[in-house]
C-alpha cells in the first residue's frame, strides 16, 4: 500500500488569507529558529521546508553591487525629471531586473532598500545623491512613483519589497551615529516625516531603515516615532531593517545603552524587526537577543511581533506559492526598452540653468569639448556594474562626428622624481585582465580587495608620465598611460590597477605635501606616505621619499588650445562621486575644485562661446554671469552621454528641474547640523536670500506662456486650473507648478510651498488645460499649542508658474478652518519642546523611551519663546519639571525675570527630574520667555494658582 500523502500545512494553503497562514507558519516555528529569523541572513528551515531569506537588495538607481545592470541616473537626477510617472517606469524596470538577476543567483535579494526619501535640506550633505529634492511633496511625489514600480501592479503578489530610507533627520555623514538632529515638533510633521508619511499612505512601501543618527537625543533605531506615526499611516505590516552596524552602535559608538542586550531589547521592541550587523555571521545578534530573552528583557511575543513582519512580506513577494507568483518568470534583463528608458530618464533628467542663444549647437559647429569628465561615465557607491556606457565625449562623436570634436581632459600631465633623480615608472602589465571593480557581484562590496595580480611601481631613468586630477582641497588622482589608476592593495604596495576611484574605503587619492625643496605623496586611504624600496613603491609608516613634481603640461594649455580652435567650448566639470562628497563624508564647499575653475577660465579666456555642463551628484555656486549658457545634469547612468550630446543638439528640449535651491556662496547656508528649517530659514520653504538658480528652475529650447487660471473651493478641496501654451517653434516639455503661500499666518509659514505639478508635453501653439484637486490638508500647519494639524482661516494665494520664482499667475481663495486661540496653559501647561521660538538650544530625550526636553545647545544660555499664553483671570505659582543643574529663568513679554528656579543640587543622572515651583503673579495673555543656563534639561513647565 502507497503511504498516505500527508495534508497540506495551512501556511502552505494559498486559498487561505495571508495573515492566517502566517499565524500557522509562526505557531510551527521553536524560539531558537524565530530568534535567528530576526538577522539580517535568516537560515532556513528545512524541516518546513523554509527557505533562507536576507533582506536588503541596494535598488537606488538600478540593481547595485550584484554586478552587471541597467544603470540609470543617480537619484537626484531621477528627482529632477520632475516626472512620476517616468519614474514609476525605471522602478518597474529595475524591479524586472532584480527577478531576472535572483532567477540566476540567488543571493539577489528581493527586500530591495530603495529609495531614499530623506530630504535634500542642504547641498553639502554627502549623500545628496541618493535623495531626490528638498521639498517633501516633490520627494514624495517620486518617491511614491519608484515604489510603486518596484513593487508592480499585481493586487496580491509584490514583484518587490521596497524598504525607505532613512528614517529620520538624517542629513550629515559628519560624525552621523554620534550627532543627534534636534527637531522641533514642527518641523517634525511638516518636514521631515511628510515625505515618509506621504510615501507610505500611497500603499507600495513594504518597510523602512532608520538612520545611524540620533533625533533628539535619542538614536533612530530606539525611536518612539516608529510606533507612534510609521506604524499608524497602513494596515500593512511594515518590515523595519536596521542600517548595518547600527545596533552595535547603540552600545558601542553612541553609548546610549550599557549592554548590548539592553541594546537589541530595546530596538526589537520600539520596532526593528531585522538587524544587519556583523555580515553574514548572525551568532552575534542571536546571542545578544537569547540574552535579552534570558534576562527577561524581551518576550517570545515580542519575537512573533518581529517575525510575523518579515513573514509578511516573504508572503507578499509570493515565496510560498510558487506556482501563483506572476513574476517568478521574469526574465527582462538588459532589454532594449529597458536601455531606451535610461537614456530617457537621462534626457529628461538634465536641466539647463542659462541660455543666452548659443544652444541648440548646430549640426555644422566644431566643438571643443573638455574638463576632468568629458570623457567619463561615473559611478556611485549604489550603482550597479556598466554594461553599456557612453561619455560626453563619445555621445558628441556619435551625434557630430568625431572630425568636428576636439578632446581636451584638462589633467596635469606630470612625472614624479625621486631624490636619487629617478622617476615612478609604471612597469608594463603584460596578460593583465581588464578587471572592473564589482563586476562579478557581492552582498558587501566593502569588503573587495584591490588588485595583487599586477606589477608594482618601480623607479627608472625615464619614468612614467601620469595624469594629475586635482578633485578639490588637494586630493589628486594619479593615472597611468593606460587608463589604469595608482592604488594600494592590501599589502601596501603601489600599483596602476583600478579602473576608476571606488570603494567604500578609496586607495586611489593622495596628496602632495611641501617637504622641504619637494613634497611627499601621502596615500589618504592608508594615511601612510610613498616611500620607494629595493622591491618596488609602497607605502609606509617610515622613510617617506621626498619627490619633485616635473610638469610636461598644465591643464589649462591643452584647454586653451583646443578651445581656440573650436566654434564652441563644452567644459565638462563636476564631482567624482567617490571623492570629497560621498557616504561617510560631507562636502567642505560649494565651489568648484580649483583645477577645474582653472580649466573653466582658460576655455572661456581662449574662446567666449563657452557652455558649462555641470556634472555634479550637488548643487555648484558658480558665476554664470560670463557664460553663454549653463546646464546640470547629475551623473546619468549608462546613457549620460548619449542623453547630453542629444540635449546640446537640440534633439531633445531640455526640461529637468531644480530640485533643490542652489544658493550662490557657502555663506548663505546653515549649519551643516542645524535641521530647524523654519528657525534657520532653510530650503526654498524659507530662504530670504537671492538664490543663484531657485527651486524648480529650468530653461527650455521652447517659451511658454500660462493663462485662464480659476480656483474655487469645493467640498475638502481647493480645485485649480490654469492653461499652457507653447509658443515656441519646437515641441517640448513644460513643468507646470502650483504653489499656495499663506497671506496673514499667525506663525511663520512658508515664503511659498509646492502644492502640486504637472510635467506636459506640448508641440508648438499646442494648450493644455491642467487642474489640480488640492486638498485642505495641503494648507494646514502643525499648531504646537494644539499638538495637531490645523487650518488657519483666510487667504492663501495660489501661485502658477515655471519655478517656484518665475510666477506666471496669481490668485487667493478664502479658507475656513479653526480660528487663533491663545494657549490654555492653565490646563495644560508647556511642553517644553513646543516652543514657537527658540535660540541656542538642542531637543534631546526626556527618557530613553518616549517624550522630549530642551537643553541649552552650548555653554552659553538658550532662550524659549511661547507665544500667546493665556493665564485666565491670575495665577500664582510656576513649575517646572528639570534634570541636571542649572537655571530656568522665566519672563513674561521680554520683561525682567519674574522667577528663577534652579535644584538645590544636580541630579542624579540626566533622567531623573525634578519638580521645582515659585511663586509669580500674573493675568492675562502673555509671551512666555524662557532662559536656560547650564547643563539642564527642561521637560515641562506648568501653572496654578
């Protein structure tokens, strides 16, 4: 007799709804297995016949670090097509790319970790890249597009689970899991969650990655704000996924707990759900979590709470019914739809800042095109591996014809003597592969090794002439004659073998130091000098060689040069995105790097008609005042160069937007860690400075006119309408924008806000008619005397137009909502964090669980303001809740100090508050002013009486 088929496990089931095979999944599963669940490489369980899964695939702009893929613009390139819907499509694609590529090695994840919603608050954050604007519906807008084409359009079965990052306030990689982004409650809700919030309410969003940084004192991945807003904005379980690292940085870096248990304990509960740290090794974090539970600090609940998350989304991406997934037989890889989308998405993604009517190049023109990337296709840390490529160059060649461009990189061509009196020479790499970084894939490509397999430098009579970049405060790139760049692999030895600057630690820049009659060349990856040995160059703690730089050619000759002999000069400048700008470090400046604004000079000196094309992962503060004209462009993936010469040519108008301010000097900006945009009037919300280009700005081979626009208010929406008409002789594309500013706020509001926009494309004396259903919601504050959303009644003005400072149309509509009221502080006092105003002072944590104080920021005295205190008929007595020592000061109206209270004695620790009362006498509405001296933390302050 044939043994009885044994019945199908009803997680195995898929007629049944998800969240009851999950239960029977999770009700199957011992402690020890659900504890290991929770690393980042969760094992499988093969006596269910569970798979092993890993979350996190790196998907920013195409799939990363896997090796060969589709690669499209960076994001804030994606960000400035200003076009949802084109981005939907790259997110499609690249989803289609990730099921292709795991069908072929599954160590392709299908958690992909992508996008990056935080906000571009300011333009020297390292990873300006990756975002997409500094505007929260823009951010949002894009955002929503690109999950939604990750995730695909199939109602039950995700294609895959796209993970946001990272949550929250994080804009510095300066000392990122120490610093602490103190964000008033403001700030909070109209700021930096909205962008969250918003993508997460559209429904594609499988989880988040909080952020090595701390929110108000208190790191993001113990964060109240995972519960009290992520968690409440879906019905979906939301899969949270810790940075790498950034649990053993509780204890380790940041100090905030004294034991790595208490450490994991406290994450898991406020809501991790899977933690990447230490590799693939999971004995760690599976020790720390047993200890947890062992010492009582977590229980087996709070594991199935975990697990039943990630379980959730293993079972949204179809893992478990194999045979029903639509997308297990994906195949699209590399696809001519999917080459012909980069090189739209790069098209669509350049902006052009000035035009003084030397573009569209005509087809005759001789070009001369140079700078230090003319001739290349950069990659970020997020990129995938170059299967196509096409530079400025070669996309000029291809559209004009190599005879008609002439090529000048800008480089110092130099030579570097030895004391002896010989030169570095290069020695020949005879049968050497032309191996590319990453190209055979890895989960961390942090851990790649540079090359051992090719000759080390050495010295001769002759030496190699090598190629010096100056990418900005004296970091400089060495390249051998064969394209290869000098770098020191693991044993400490100098070679020419990488194909470009990389890595998450860069071996490939140094800097020339002055040392008496020459310099010594200090290797930056290693901190160490070159020093020259009988078996060959390395670098070393001892005996530095003491070298003289031999120039055969500056930059700015072989510039000058072809740009006189051209009818006009493309310089080419920008960033390397592995170089002074990237993750781990921020940039300095705003400026260009001083041997490129050299190269710049000598083009625009040899020959007027000189067009700048920025390509740049940032904003530049640049004078366009002598040129003809100015484009940007971030660095555009696979297609970049193909996209500019098109663009140059007049194929495609240009219609990227700006999106994010570019200010004109480094002194217009913040503190690189000041995150109070209103306080600090930041971003093009608040700035009352002249920008250089304004938000939203972009130029276009076409002139549009705009007409015919109405508002009306109608049930819970404002609904708007204007027209658009090319009255140009070229087809092209035109970003409408709406923005709203409030007329008379109590409260300081917004210079102006994006309310909506609309990318058309229009032929020539085409109209289009755009509405807009602008919802209440979009007008209202966060009032901090209520702790909620509210609509001020009044007018608020509707501004149409081509960039948030080229207004084209105006008018005001009238809105009902809830009138000014001053705040009851005898009911409830004040939240100390819910000031209207403030000076010198940082939000840090009231515990090490929920609830904020305020303390002074330094050494010198921070002030509180909170305006509009209704104290009723009278009241007699003050109280305020503290920690620490020091003074709280209290006055009413900026007048004298009507109370100072201070502890007897400082308190035992930072959480250990106290209760301190005087008596005042006061009626009436008052501004309540606030001074805080010494190291106190001020929690509450309440009134009787």
């Amino acid at each position: 007799m044939t043994a009885p088929t044994p019945p199908m496990p009803p997680f195995r089931d898929p007629r049944l709804p998800f969240a009851k095979r999950i239960d029977d999944l999770l009700s199957r599963l011992t402690p020890q297995e659900k504890t290991a669940f929770l690393h980042q490489f969760a094992p499988a369980v093969e006596r269910l016949g569970v798979a092993a899964f890993r979350t996190g695939q790196e998907a920013l702009h195409g799939v990363a670090w896997m090796g060969p893929a589709t690669v499209f613009p960076q994001a804030v390139g994606l960000g400035a097509t200003w076009n949802p819907e084109l981005v939907r499509r790259v997110g499609d694609a690249v989803s289609r790319e990730v099921r292709a590529m795991r069908a072929k090695d599954d160590r392709v994840g299908l958690n992909v970790w992508a996008p990056t919603v935080n906000l571009l608050r300011h333009p020297l954050w390292g990873r300006n890249e990756e975002g997409y604007s500094e505007d929260p519906k823009l951010t949002s807008a894009i955002a929503t597009a690109y999950t939604h084409g990750l995730r695909g359009e199939h109602p039950t079965y995700w294609r895959t689970a796209p993970v946001l990052k990272h949550w929250l306030a994080h804009n510095n990689e300066t000392d990122r899991s120490t610093t602490s982004s103190s964000v008033r409650p403001r700030v909070l809700h109209e700021y930096d969650l909205r962008a969250f919030r918003d993508t997460v309410e559209a429904g594609a969003v499988a989880g988040v990655m909080p952020a090595y940084n701390l929110v108000n004192g208190r790191p993001n991945h113990v964060s109240p704000y995972l519960a009290e807003h992520l968690r409440t904005w879906t019905e979906e379980e939301l899969l949270v996924c810790s940075d790498a690292g950034a649990p053993s940085n509780l204890v380790d870096s940041e100090h905030y707990f004294d034991t790595h248990e208490e450490a994991t304990a406290a994450a898991l509960v406020a809501g991790v759900d899977s933690f990447t740290d230490h590799g693939t090794d999971s004995s760690q974090i599976i020790g720390r979590l047993r200890g947890a539970l062992e010492r009582g600090l977590l229980t087996e609940a709070d594991l199935d709470t975990a697990v039943r998350r990630q379980l959730s989304v293993r079972f949204r991406l179809g893992e478990f019914d194999p045979s029903y997934d639509p997308h297990d037989p994906t195949g699209e890889f590399d696809t001519p739809a999917h080459r012909a989308l980069a090189q739209e998405a790069a098209e669509q993604a350049i902006v052009l800042l000035k035009n003084d009517g030397v573009l569209p190049l005509a087809p005759d023109t001789r070009i001369a095109v140079v700078g230090l990337l003319a001739d290349e296709c950069k990659l970020d840390w997020y990129s995938g591996t170059l299967i196509h490529r096409s530079t400025p160059l070669e996309g000029l060649y291809e559209r004009f014809g190599a005879e008609r461009v002439e090529f000048a990189e800008g480089v110092d061509r130099v030579r570097l003597k030895t004391s002896t009196g010989a030169f570095l020479h290069v020695p020949a790499a005879e049968g050497a592969t032309d191996a590319v970084r990453g190209a055979e894939g890895a989960l961390d490509p942090a851990l790649l090794r540079g090359r051992t397999d090719l000759p080390v430098l050495t010295t001769d009579a002759a030496g190699t002439e090598l190629a010096l970049a100056d990418w900005g405060g004296g970091v400089l790139t060495l390249r051998a004659p064969d394209g290869r760049y000098l770098s020191v692999a693991d044993d400490g030895c100098l070679r020419a073998s990488a194909d470009q600057p990389g890595g998450w630690f860069v071996q490939e820049t140094f800097r020339l130091e002055p040392h008496g009659n020459g310099h010594l060349l200090k290797h930056l990856g290693t901190g160490r000098h070159v020093c020259v040995s009988a078996d060959g160059v390395k670098v070393a703690d001892e005996d530095p060689e003491v070298f003289e730089l031999v120039v055969a050619e500056r930059g700015e000759e072989a510039v000058a040069r072809a740009a006189a002999a051209a009818d006009v000069v493309v310089v080419v400048a920008g960033n390397d995105p592995y170089i002074n700008g990237r993750e781990t470090e921020d940039r300095t400046t705003l400026r260009l790097p001083g041997q490129q604004e050299r190269l710049l000079r000598a083009a625009r000196a040899a020959n007027p008609a000189t067009v700048l094309a920025l390509v740049a992962a940032y904003p530049y503060a640049v004078d366009p005042a002598e040129l003809p004209a100015v484009l940007w462009t971030a660095h555009g993936g696979q297609a970049a160069g193909t996209a500019l010469a098109r663009v140059l040519a007049g194929d495609v108008s240009p219609a990227g937007r700006l999106p994010q301010t570019w200010y004109a000097d480094d002194a217009d900006l913040p503190g690189l860690l000041d995150y109070d945009v209103i306080g600090a009037r930041q971003t093009y919300l608040y700035f009352e400075g002249t920008p250089l280009f304004p938000f939203g700005h972009g130029l276009s081979y076409a002139s549009f006119a705009y007409g015919d626009l109405t508002a009306r208010v109608e049930d819970e929406a404002v609904r708007v309408s204007f027209s658009v008409t090319n009255t140009g002789d070229v087809t092209a594309d035109e970003v409408a924008q709406l923005y709203g500013r409030a007329v008379d706020a109590s409260v300081p509001r917004p210079r102006r806000e994006l309310l909506d926009h609309r990318r058309v494309t229009l032929a020539p004396g085409e109209t289009a008619e755009l509405g807009f259903d602008v919802p209440l919601t979009a007008f209202a504050f966060w009032d901090v005397a209520r702790d909620r959303w509210r609509v001020e009644p009044g007018g608020y003005e509707l501004l149409a137009g081509a960039s948030s400072e080229d207004v084209r149309l105006r008018t005001t509509v009238t809105l009902d909502g809830e009138p000014t009221l001053p705040r009851a502080v005898l009911a409830a006092g004040l939240a100390a964090a819910g000031f209207d105003e403030q000076r010198g002072t940082a939000i840090v944590d009231r515990t090490k669980v929920s609830g904020d104080a305020v303390t002074p920021a330094g050494p010198e005295p921070g002030e509180l303001v909170y305006r509009a205190c209704d104290f009723g008929r009278g009241l007699s007595q003050v109280t305020v809740e503290v920690a620490g020592e020091g003074t709280v000061e209290l006055s009413l109206d900026g007048g004298p100090a009507l109370a100072v209270l201070s502890p007897a004695a400082p308190t035992s620790g930072p959480y250990d508050y106290v209760s301190l009362s005087a008596s005042i006498a006061a009626a009436g509405v008052h501004d309540v002013h606030l001074r805080l001296r010494g190291p106190l933390r001020l929690a509450h302050v309440g009134f009787s009486g």
